[in-house]
C-alpha cells in the first residue's frame, strides 16, 4: 500500500481521476443533450 504516498502515483492518480471525470461529463452531455452536439458538429 505504500504506493498510494509515493508523489508519483499521487499525480498519476490525479490525472487518471480528471481523465475519468471528463469522460463521465461528455458522456452525460452526449447522452441527455444529442441536439446541442448536432448544434456543434
């Protein structure tokens, strides 16, 4: 368990946590607003 207080795994996380989140967003956003995407493309 001690990679879990290593400084790279630390940001390794972050950045896997922020990749998940935007993915979950423009998911949602694809999947509740399919007008506002045709709008845009």
């Amino acid at each position: 368990m001690s990679f879990l207080f290593d400084k790279r795994a630390k940001k390794i996380a972050k950045v896997v946590w922020s990749v998940v989140a935007i993915v979950v967003i423009v998911g949602m956003v694809i999947f509740f607003a399919p007008g506002l995407v045709n709008v845009l493309a």
